[in-house]
C-alpha cells in the first residue's frame, strides 16, 4: 500500500514541474509582456491572467502547494491533472480565424500600448460586446472626502454614453448603493440626473427605488413601511428631485466629468477655466474668512472640511443668530461661492492645484 502511495508521488512530482515550467515559459512570453501593457498580469500557477500581480507571499505559498503538498496527494494530484486534461479535450471549440489572427499578432511581436487597444478592440466587436469605457481606470473617480472611517463610493464616467455609475456602501456593508446618472454639458455647466437606483442590504431582497428616471414609489413604501410617514415622504420627495435635471453640486467630479470631453471643451479652455475655478474659490474662501474674522468667529480645519465656531464668541443669542445668517446658505447665494464650496474649499483648491500640475506635466513630456 505504502508502494502505491510513493509510486503516485513520484509521479505527481515531476508532473507539477513541467506544469511550473510551462508556466514560467508563459510568463516570459511575448504574448505575456503585450498583455502586461493592457493592465493583465500572466500567473505562472494557474496559467490564466488577471487584473494584479501575484504578490510575494502568494508566490512562495504557491509554490510550497505545487512541489511540495499536491504531490503529497500522491494519486489525487495525478487524478486533478487529468481531469483538467480531459475537460480542455472535451470543451475545445474551434476557434474562428479571424481571433486566430489576432491572437497571433498579440503572441508573436512586442506591440504599442495603442496597437494592443485596437485589437482588444477588434475582438470586442467581433463577439459583439459594447465598449465599456466606464470600466477603464482612468474613467474612475474615488470620492476620498466621503470615503473615510469605512464609507466608500466611487464613480465610473462612460464619456461614450453621457452617463455614470456610482457605487457606495456603510462600514458596515449594511447598506449598498448602485446608481446610474444621466449627464449633459452646455458650455462649462454640467447637469445630472438620476435614472437608476438600487439598494442591498445582506440577507433581504434587492429593491429598485428608482427605475427610467422614474421614482417607483410603491416599491419604496412597501420597504420602508416600518418607518414614520413623514421620513418615507421626505425620502421619496428627494429621490424624485434627484431625477430632475439639475446642476452638478460636487466641484470635483464636474471637473472630472469636463476633463473626459475634449470634443465639447477644448484642453486650452478646459485649463481656463480650471484655473478661472481656483481663483474664484480663493477669493471666495478669503472673503468668508475675512467675514468670520470681523464677526469673532473662528474657522477649523476638521481635515479639508472647515468648519465656523462660534465657542470664543461673547455676545448675546439674538446677536450669535444675526452673525451666523451671514454665513446661511442663502447668504452665500449672493457671494462668489456656495456654502459648500467655502467648506470644502481646501479639497477644492488642492484638487484644481493637481490637475493644472498634471496639466502642465503631460506638455512637458
């Protein structure tokens, strides 16, 4: 019995060493090194590629499984490599020439970044599947002023399609969000609306509370019957001003948003503008400033987010609430700036601060 055992491991041994070594053959190859310049990286253990490269730890790991535990199976080793055999056999199709083609040209030559996206390209329309720019990295915008302390969301601009997809969820991934906004441009204006929204939360049902930019409202009270009536209505009222037309409010992203339509705004004017934005923002943080200053208020920095104190200020309440209506939203209607932008000043001028530099950079090269 014991013979059976050891005769299965000296089998198993050399088998999972060619099978390393065609993978090391696949990690040097041509077709590896294109594909690394499309964002794929080859693992040598699985013979597949992914979106990461394999760290060092996973590699020894592997590596320990692969010449040292799985022959230790001994007949079990040998019995998964057949079976990986025999599906490849049986699950082979042909392949059309026209991939064969492409294939070749992605295996056989050292390729530009540019070349390996028109034939990406190529086999996209040749299966029929859409573009999907959203997906692209540089067409991801992470909100790092809300995602801190676990809350996360992000956004994937489709330029393509005049739209995004936003993603966000609790610390706790009670809650999760998947959103999809329409987008247009006039000029440097950008207005949003939004045409989908749905909601998860682990162990219950999905639910939708916004589909074709139409509030489902029977579906949302029917899910939230446990909650007063009066929060239910507030939420549907502000669901249903979200699928109006309106001005984008997150600086930001609308700059984002601009910077992935050169055929609407050119580089030049783009520039223009953003640097317009970063005096607009600075004089407008210095007029608010210098207003709280004059009125015994102070202005803190909660990390980019400043906030207007009044815990120095001796005077009486009638006086404290004729002092803080200068600084109501409605108050800052009338300035250069919103309230808003006078509170996420710091993020906003850092943010512009960046994308001129990038600007600047990209002409250099």
């Amino acid at each position: 019995m014991l013979s059976f055992y050891l005769l299965g491991v000296l089998i198993a041994v050399p088998i999972n060493f060619i099978s390393l070594l065609i993978g090391i053959a696949g990690l040097w190859s041509i077709r590896s090194k294109n594909l690394e310049k499309t964002g794929l990286y080859y693992d040598i253990f699985s013979r597949t590629y992914r979106d990461s490269k394999t760290s060092g730890f996973m590699f020894v790991f592997s590596l320990f499984m692969m010449l040292i535990f799985a022959p230790a199976l001994s007949w079990l080793c040998i019995a998964a490599h057949v079976w990986v055999w025999f599906s490849a056999i049986v699950n082979k199709t042909p392949v059309p020439e026209k991939l064969k083609e492409i294939q070749y040209k992605i295996a056989s030559v050292e390729l530009p970044k540019e070349k390996l996206e028109e034939l990406t390209a190529e086999i996209r329309k040749f299966y029929g599947v859409p573009e999907n720019d959203e997906f692209l990295e540089d067409n991801t915008f992470i909100d790092e002023n809300y995602s801190t302390d676990g809350f996360y969301i992000d956004f994937k601009v489709s330029p393509s399609k005049m739209e995004y997809t936003s993603y966000s969820h609790t610390p706790d991934y009670d809650s999760i969000w998947h959103s999809r906004y329409k987008y247009r441009i006039d000029g440097t204006n950008v207005e949003v609306c939004l045409w989908e929204e749905e909601t998860e939360h682990p162990g219950r049902a999905k639910y939708y509370s916004v589909k074709d930019n139409v509030v489902l409202e029977s579906v949302y009270r029917e899910h939230f019957k446990f909650l007063p009536p009066e929060r239910i209505d507030n939420q549907i009222q502000q669901l249903k001003k979200n699928t109006i037309w309106d001005k984008i409010t997150y600086n930001e992203f609308k700059y984002f948003i601009l910077s992935k339509h050169p055929e609407l705004i050119s580089p030049e004017e783009y520039r223009k503008y953003l640097r317009q934005e970063l005096e607009r923002i600075k004089m407008g943080d210095a007029k608010a400033r210098e207003l709280a200053k004059n009125n015994g208020l102070q202005i803190i920095d909660r990390e980019n987010f400043l906030q207007i104190s009044d815990q120095n200020l001796t005077v009486s309440d009638d006086e404290k609430i004729r002092i803080f209506k200068l600084f109501s939203d409605k108050a800052f209607g009338n300035s250069d700036i919103s309230k808003n932008e006078f509170e996420n000043s710091l993020a906003i001028e850092k943010y512009i601060t960046g994308l001129l530099s990038d600007k600047v950079n990209s002409k250099k090269e």
